[in-house]
C-alpha cells in the first residue's frame, strides 16, 4: 500500500488549492480548514504567511491522482 501524500487540489480550490488539499489529506471538510485559515490569518498574520509557505511547500495535485 503506497503512504498518503499531501497535494493541493486541482479541483476544490478558491485561490491555490491549499485548504482543499489539506482536508482531502484529513478526510476534513473544506470549509473548516478555510475558516481556520481566516481565523489564524486575522490573529498576528500568521495563517497568511503559513498559507503563502504551504503555497510553495505543497505540490500540485497529480492529474492521474483521483482522490
């Protein structure tokens, strides 16, 4: 069985596909990720710093990938 990897998503994204590839990796709801991300980001900036990291850090999601 081959280990679960991190991808951004192709398909669920509103700006870079980094929420929708993190909940597909927890098995989590989109949106909750999103509002943690809003949250973390209006309290010291740091979601939106963790955000722009995940951005580069965080690979595109396959397009044989179907999760």
């Amino acid at each position: 069985m081959e280990p679960k990897r991190l991808y951004k998503s192709r398909t669920d994204k509103k700006i870079d596909g980094v929420c929708g590839g993190i909940a597909n990796y927890f098995g989590i709801d989109p949106t909750a990720v999103r509002l943690l991300w809003v949250v973390l980001s209006c309290f010291g900036g740091s979601g939106l710093l963790a955000y722009i990291i995940a951005m580069i850090i965080i690979p595109e999601e396959p397009e044989d990938v179907i999760m």
